[in-house]
C-alpha cells in the first residue's frame, strides 16, 4: 500500500512539475512577444520621425523650388519687359 501511495505522490509530482513547466514556456513567450512589440514600436517610432524629417525635407525643396521659378519668372518678365521697351524707344525714335 505504501508502495501505491508513493507511485501516487510521484504522479502528482510529475504532473505538477508539467503544468509549472507549461506555466513557464507560457510566461517566457508572453515575455517574449512583449520584447518584440517594445522593439517593433520602438523601430516604428524611429520610422515615423524619419518620414516626418523626410517629408519635412521634401516640402523645404518643393518650396525652394517655387521661389526659384518664381524669380525666373519674374526675371523672364523683366527680360521681356525691357526688351519690349527697348523696340517700343527704337520704333519712337524712328518715326519721329
């Protein structure tokens, strides 16, 4: 009987032992996933502030631009303005 006793203590044992053991791989791989999402959101962090800073760069040239072809455009207008002064004084001068 006491033999069936012990048998039985090691079976509970051993059970016990199964679920804390279940019960850790369980905990290591919520662990694990919380690793994971900390440095998944960290490199989406690091991500959105790049594409910020690029957008950010972006529209700096976009306007860069504009002002330059804004000043082309009005050079080209001042160009065609003096030039057009320019045949206007010539053609005067001629019929007079």
């Amino acid at each position: 009987m006491s033999e069936q006793y012990e048998s039985e203590i090691e079976q509970i044992l051993r059970d016990t032992a199964d679920k804390i053991n279940a019960f850790k791989a369980q905990i290591e791989r919520k662990a694990e996933e919380s690793r994971n999402q900390t440095v998944v959101d960290a490199i989406r962090a690091e991500h959105e502030g790049q594409k910020a800073a690029a957008m950010r760069e972006f529209e700096a040239y976009k306007k860069r631009v504009a002002e330059r072809e804004g000043e082309g455009t009005v050079a080209a207008s001042k160009a065609n303005a003096t030039v057009e002064a320019g045949a206007y004084t010539r053609s005067h001068f001629r019929s007079t």
